[in-house]
C-alpha cells in the first residue's frame, strides 16, 4: 500500500485517531517525568551515573528523517538510511534501487568544524531480499597538539569512520530480518605518543521489522508495524598499546512501534515510539575513606562499593547491563543516596515520540521529542522536519531544539541534518 505520512486534521472523522494520538503523547510524557525526577528520596541532587563507550560517533543518526522524528526509526517506513536503526526493514523498499548522501555539522557550540558524512546505497534483488551499505566519516575537526611542557606538536584533523553492508531477507508473510558487518575506525590521536595507535573495532547488527495491514479503522487504511534491533555488537577498542584496559562500543538495543493511516487519497499520518537502551556495563560506585579518597584493591584496581565491576567481556557486559546499575550515587553532600537497583535500570532507558505528515507523498513536515534522564547525560530535546520528492529526488531537513538550555549553554542547540535522496527502478510488490 502507499506509503505518505501527511494529515489535514479536517479529513480525520474517526475520533479513535484523535483518542491514539492523545493517548500516545500522554504515555511518552508521564514516562518522560517518571524518569527524570533526580532528587530520590532526598532534598538535593545526586551525581549523575553516565554510561561511557569508545566511538560514539556510531550513535549519531545520520538520518535526517530520524532526527525530526524524536531520533525514532527502529519500526518507521523504510528509506535508504535505515542502516543505523534497523537494516531488516531494506527488504521492505519500494524502489529497485536508492542511494542517499547526508551531512550534519555537529556539536558546533564546541567546535566550528567539527560534522559528520554519511553515503547508503541500498539495492532489492527481489520482493523478498535486498542488500545495502553505508559509509560514516566524522571529522574531530583541526586540533592543535601540545606537549606536557606546552611545546606546539603542530595542528591535525582526527578523523573516524565506519563502513558496513547488510543481507535482508523476508523471514515470512509480515516479518524481515537482517544481519550487517561493520568495520569501525577511529584515528583520534594522529600518533602523537609512541603508544598511540588508531582504535579498530569489527562489529555486527542483527535485526527484525515485522509490518502488516490492520482494519483498525473502518474509514481509512491503516498499517502497523514494529521492530527490534540490536546494533554494534563487537570487539573492544583502545587507543594505546601499553594499556590492557580496552573500551566497550556502543551496543544498542533498540525497540519501537509505528502506525501508519491513510487519511484520504492525499493525506497520510504515522505514529511512532521508540525506546533504546546502550547494552554496556553501568559504572560501579567507587568505595571511598572518610576524606573522599578511593580505596584500591591488592591488585590495584579499585573497590567496588555497589554495583558490578564493569571490566568484563562483551558478551558478558550485555548481558550484565540489565541487572548491574549500582542504586546509589553521590549527593551534593558527598553522601551516598540508595535510590535503588531497578530505578537506575529503568532510567537507562531513553524514549523517542514522532509524528509525519505527507502530502500527496510529495512534502512533508514532522516532529518528535527525545528524553534522556538526568541520572544518565540529561539529553532532551524537540526536533523539527520538512522532506520534498520531486520526481525520483528527495531532500529531507531536521533541526534540534534542547529542552534544558540555559543561555544557549547547550551544544546540540542549533543541531542541522541535510540529506538527499535517489531512487530508481520503479515500486516492487
């Protein structure tokens, strides 16, 4: 069926759509607050608990359609970008073949030259198998080296890139799937010691996208799909010959839903929400002395007052990042706070919310939020987006908005993502 995502409000009669919607936005704003109300049990804050990885660039979205949708794309239509949030749905394209090339400059609060690139090709053999591939080059923008007695070393442009490919496959009447291989490159210290050496990770995807029509509505069409997506699963990395200490990537879990309605013959509409996860250990509380100072093991590596020790393999960190988060944390007094194993975990949990709009699958405009809890990196923000087709062009836009500005203190204010579309071949079955 066709695939548009627009609304004229007017046209929707069934008050049903309107009772989802509202309902929908209700749940994603009542866990939203659940989630971040950081004083636990006290009258002041507690330190956050962020969980770190190597390369983050991996969970960038290059997709300017993600990004205006609340960073939503795990069960959406699927478009050449949907290697970064779920590849089993490539099987699902309507076109022979697509290619697409994005651009975002990134974190330009920090660093003016600092952006990301991004080239999918994507091609379906038949209606029920496809392959695809992607290239990612994040540039750290120039950096002046210096060494520890300031001497200027000279100025470098780090740079880190990922190159992947992807099998899809129809698994049934409804239900695709797909694994992809991904090759991660991250040359971030540009040799300036002896022991420096550019991080390489090798890493897998595996995921599903089932999608079917629903006669939920007696006046419209409507399709409901979902999807599951873990991504990044690979090797450690590490930047430094002389250290046995090596870095998690950032394995994903990814899960969401989207309903798609088919207002009339010109106007279509889609819900989605999608909840994501980063399958990594969860740092542990460091035990401390009276004066705040940390306590080491014989061995040398510190005691663990709660929580697990997070030095441990990768597929034991993905399993133990469910059931690892300490519960406790320090708060402005320097004093621990019991705020419990399972809130943490389930603050670990970040939700998007999108809704677009297409017109006669010509222009669209969506939008969507994203919310991080404060215990876990505070990132919340409403995003923006418009997308045109003309002929087999398209070009798609989408803008950040942060939601805990202050002064235009945020990085990821102003935040830009530019893609451009090709598609050939004609609609498949």
């Amino acid at each position: 069926m066709n695939q548009r995502y627009f609304c004229n409000f007017n046209t929707v009669k069934n008050m049903k759509v309107k009772k989802l919607l509202i309902a929908a936005l209700l749940l994603v704003a009542a866990m939203s607050y659940g989630q971040d109300h950081n004083y636990i049990g006290q009258n002041y804050s507690v330190s956050p608990n962020v969980i770190t990885t190597g390369v983050p660039f991996v969970s960038i979205s290059p997709d300017a359609r993600g990004g205006s949708m609340g960073d939503c794309g795990v069960a959406t239509a699927p478009d050449v970008y949907s290697m970064h949030y779920n590849p089993a749905k490539y099987v699902y394209l309507e076109d022979k073949f697509a290619g697409g090339l994005g651009y975002s400059p990134w974190l330009r609060k920090l660093v003016p030259d600092m952006n990301l690139a991004y080239l999918a090709l994507a091609y379906k053999i038949n209606d029920r198998s496809a392959v695809a591939g992607s290239l990612r080059y994040f540039s750290c923008g120039e950096i002046n080296f210096r060494d520890s007695y300031n001497q200027d070393l000279g100025s470098y442009t780090p740079n880190e890139w990922a190159i992947d490919a992807t099998y899809s496959r129809m698994l049934g009447d409804y239900l695709a799937g797909a694994v992809a291989g991904r090759v991660i490159y991250s040359n971030l210290l540009q040799s300036q010691s002896d022991y420096a050496r550019p991080g390489v990770s090798v890493a897998a995807d595996v995921a599903v996208y089932y999608k079917r029509p629903v006669e939920w509505f007696s006046n419209m069409d409507a399709d409901f799909s979902w999807g599951a997506a873990i991504t990044n699963i690979g090797s450690k990395i590490t930047y430094n010959t002389s250290s046995n200490r090596r870095e998690f990537i950032p394995t994903t879990l990814r899960l969401g839903t989207c309903l798609n309605l088919e207002l009339d013959e010109y106007n279509s509409l889609a819900f989605t929400v999608d909840f994501s996860k980063l399958m990594v250990p969860t740092p542990p509380v460091i035990a401390r002395d009276s004066v705040g100072n940390p306590l080491y093991n014989d061995d040398g590596s510190y005691q663990i007052a709660y929580g697990m020790d997070n030095n441990v393999s990768v597929v034991q960190g993905m399993i133990q990042s469910f059931y690892d988060a300490p519960g406790y944390g320090y708060n402005s007094k320097h004093e621990l706070v019991n705020y419990g194993s399972f809130y943490e975990e389930l603050c670990e949990i970040n939700i998007g919310a999108g809704v677009e709009y297409w017109y006669n699958n010509t222009f669209a405009v969506r939008g969507g939020y994203f919310n991080e809890t404060a215990l876990k990196g505070n990132r919340k923000y409403f995003t923006l987006g418009a997308a045109l087709k003309y002929n087999v062009f398209g070009l798609d836009v989408s803008y950040l908005i942060p939601v805990n500005t202050v002064a235009g203190s945020n990085p990821l204010e102003n935040t830009l993502r530019f893609n451009l579309t090709y598609s050939m071949g004609g609609k498949k079955g």
